[in-house]
C-alpha cells in the first residue's frame, strides 16, 4: 500500500516447454519504497507467503536478497514532473 512499488523484472523457466509444467523458475522481484521500514516489512511479507504456498504446494521457496540500498529522497520537482 502506499508508495510501496513491487515489480517482476525477468521471470526464467531452464528447460522450460510451451505445454510443460517447469521444475523450476528463477524470477526476479524489486521491492521499493520511500521508507526503509516498510519496505524490509513488505519484504518479511512476501518471504512469509511464499514459505506458506510452497507448504501448501509441497514445492521449495527460496528468496535470495542480492541487492540492497537505503531509501533515498527524489526531488521534488522532479517528482512531480
């Protein structure tokens, strides 16, 4: 919610098929906010749910953080351009 912004950027399926179901997927996910706690929330989220459905799936999760800056404030101005 808010000026939280969560976007997939690549999504790969190795070995992948049009009519098969992939083994496995590599996906990449950026997660931005303006304020660092939300931000690591949103993240704690989104790890939390994924552990839940592969559970309930019986597949395995695996979130690997290879990217991680602070918040910083854009200009004004240019926000609003």
């Amino acid at each position: 919610g808010g000026d939280l912004v969560a976007t997939v950027g690549l999504i790969e399926t190795p070995n992948g098929a049009v009519n098969v179901v992939p083994g496995r997927v590599r996906m990449s996910l950026d997660v931005r906010s303006p304020r660092d706690d939300d931000r690591m929330r949103a993240l704690a989220d989104i790890r939390a749910e994924m552990a839940k459905i592969a559970a309930a799936r019986g597949v395995k999760a695996d979130l690997h953080v290879s990217y991680d800056m602070p918040a910083a404030p854009c200009d004004l101005a240019l926000s609003e351009a």
